[in-house]
C-alpha cells in the first residue's frame, strides 16, 4: 500500500463521523424544539385516576351537556350583573390571563362558596356534618348528594357537576405546566361554573322534590 493509498484510507474512515457530527450539531435546536413540542403535546393529555383526556374534550363534553342542541347560552349575558359578580369576573381575567389553570381554580372555588351558601339557606350545611360521626364539614360531592337526595337538583346539574370537577382535577395537577389550559378554556369553563351557581342560587323551598323521579 502507498502512503497515498493510506493517507486516502484514514480520511474515507475519519470522514463520515465527521458528517454526522456536523449534522447532529447542525441539527441539534430544531430537535430539541421537536422534542419540547412532543412534550408539550403529551402534557395536553393529563391523567387523574383512571380518567385520561385533553381538557379541551372534557370541557366540550360539559358544554355539549349544558347546550345539547349547540345552542349559545345567552341567559347569563342578559342578567342582571352584581357588583360582587363584577369583582369576581376581573379578578377571574386578570389571574386567567397570566394563568389560565388559576382562572379554573378559582371559578370552581366560587361554585363551591354558593354550594355552602344554598346548603346553608336550607339548614342543610350544618345538620350534614353535626353528629358525631362527621367531624369535618361536607365535601362538595356530598353537598350535591344531599340535595339530589331531596330532589333539588337536576340529572343534567349533576353530570356538568361531575364534568366541572373532573376538569378541576386536571387544572390542579396540570400546575406545573400551566400552557396545557388556555386562557379561552378557562373563559368557557367560568361560563358553565356560572351557570351552576344561577341553578343553585335559583333553588327554592318550592324546588323540594322536583327532581326526585327524574
């Protein structure tokens, strides 16, 4: 073999590692960028329990269950808005705004207070939890089987109850990674919260036993 011939062999054997040092260097943002947006992509998919599903399909789900016939719900718009509804709905914008799973925190936390209210206005929130055996008060999930037991409460309030707080769930334990909800998902959750809070707030000593066949 002349040095040639060696010269030209070291050079055919160094020459493809250097290619694919230059191309994995050359290469190595957008794959990162690649590898973040799968990240990002499997984020959008939370699992709580053995639930698992995009917050966006849940939340569809919740509205197609309030508005089965895809109908725009007008009535909160056309109500009478309170002072407190209007301190309520900037705190809501300027937190969601900044951190859209905050904005589904704090609307769920605002269901909760009218639940204690309703409860509360009937006598019941105090009596659930005043024996001996109950030494903390009420879960929101037992507050919704009081009233259902009475017949307060609708077949559809209690599957966009159960909708409302499953994408709760999925807020919560998304944190961390607060670009899986978006600002306007937080926006159309707030609307069926609200909606929620105009059913229980509506609830009278007449509604008793309304629903108890359904």
């Amino acid at each position: 073999m002349s040095w040639l011939e060696f010269i030209s062999s070291i050079i055919k054997s160094v020459a493809w590692p250097i290619i694919v040092l230059v191309a994995v260097l050359a290469l190595r943002k957008p794959v990162s960028q690649l590898i973040l947006k799968l990240a990002e992509l499997k984020l959008k998919s939370v699992r709580y329990g053995e639930f698992e599903a995009t917050f966006e399909d849940k939340l569809e789900d919740a509205e197609s269950n309030v508005n089965p016939n895809g109908e725009d719900d007008n009535s909160l718009n056309n109500d009478t808005v309170s002072a407190k509804d209007t301190i309520n709905d900037q705190s809501f914008a300027s937190i969601a705004e900044e951190k859209p799973f905050l904005g589904v925190i704090l609307s769920w936390q605002e269901l909760e207070h009218q639940m204690i209210e309703t409860m509360t206005e009937f006598g019941l929130y105090e009596s659930s939890y005043s024996g001996a055996e109950m030494k903390r008060p009420p879960t929101m999930s037992q507050c919704i089987k009081d009233l259902n037991k009475r017949g307060y409460l609708s077949k559809r309030f209690i599957k966009t109850f159960s909708d409302l707080q499953q994408l709760r769930n999925i807020a919560v334990h998304s944190a961390p990674h607060d670009y899986s909800i978006t600002f306007e998902e937080s926006v159309r959750y707030r609307k069926l919260i609200k909606r929620l809070i105009k059913e229980l707030q509506a609830i009278t000593p007449q509604t008793h036993d309304t629903y108890v066949h359904e």
